[in-house]
C-alpha cells in the first residue's frame, strides 16, 4: 500500500521535529520529561508543524492510547458531533491521570460548538487536556483562549526544511 510521505515522516518524537524556537523546544522537553501538559493552544500558517506537535505530544503524555482522541474540526465542526464525540470521550474513566483531546483545525468550529469546548474545558479540568490548533486564531471565542496556554507558530527556516526533505530522499 502506498502512503502519503506527509504521514510516514510525520514527526514522532522531539529528534524528528523542526522546533521553530529554542523555547519552544524547551517547553515541550518539559512536557515530555513531566508527561504532564496544560491546555495547549497553538495557531499560525498551514504547515508549520502545530497537528504533528499536537499528536506526538498527545501520545507521549497519555499512557494508552486509548486516553487520546484526535478531532478534525474542518470536517466536523457541528456543535452536534463536538458534543456527542466529546463527551462520549471524556465521560468514560482515563486509564492513565487524564485523557487527552486534539482539536485539529478548530478555526473552523462554529460558536455553538466553541461554546460547549469552553464548558468542557472547564468540566472536565482534573481530568481532561485539550490541545487545540488553528490557522487563524482571531476565529477562537477569547473566553476559550484564556484557559489555554498558547503558542504561535511561525514558518520554519528554509534551511531546516530542506535539510529535513532531503533526508527523507535518501530514506526513499
């Protein structure tokens, strides 16, 4: 079966990740080394790497897989489905501390459906981290972003990016 090369040299761990700032990195260590995150926000331009953040960040946190759910708002964005996948999810008992929500794409989240997030944020605090990313972050209700920590990410080096590609064409 062929695959996307996007999804087969997706970053799985912080060696495989262009890291946009030094900080940034040095959050994300911290995370990883604590297997503890907050609410994490993270906006800016397509392609620079917020989804694969998110995901390997919510899979090195959570101790089963099954402690993690990964929603593409841009398909499914009704306040219905965000209400019923949610809270099917994070009603259910976490089999590590907490479960963990991402959020792809949520820019395109209606304000209904942004609305029962922001109570879900709130509810489920002890047991439940949401990560959230977005292209366009003035599109988010501010009363959402204010129980996130956020992080703005910017385009990567052309530098970093070629010297990443061209050791995938080797891979290949």
């Amino acid at each position: 079966m062929k695959e996307f090369w996007t999804e087969k040299y997706r970053p799985s761990s912080p060696l495989d990740y262009i890291f946009h700032d030094n900080a940034l990195k040095q959050q994300v260590d911290e995370f990883l080394s604590t297997k503890n995150i907050p609410n994490l926000f993270f906006s800016g331009s397509p392609g620079t790497g917020k989804s694969s953040l998110a995901r390997f960040l919510g899979k090195s946190v959570v101790e089963d897989i099954q402690d993690l759910k990964i929603i593409n708002a841009s398909i499914n964005n009704k306040v219905e489905f965000i209400d019923n996948t949610i809270r099917e999810f994070i009603s259910t008992y976490s089999i590590g501390p907490y479960k963990v929500v991402i959020l792809e794409e949520a820019d395109y989240l209606s304000l209904s459906a942004q609305a029962v997030l922001r109570s879900y944020t709130e509810d489920y605090s002890d047991s439940v981290r949401f990560i959230i990313t977005c292209n366009y972050s003035n599109k988010i209700m501010p009363a959402i972003k204010s129980r996130f920590i956020k992080f703005e990410f910017e385009n990567l080096p052309y530098e970093d990016i070629a010297s990443s590609l061209v050791t995938i064409l080797k891979k290949e």
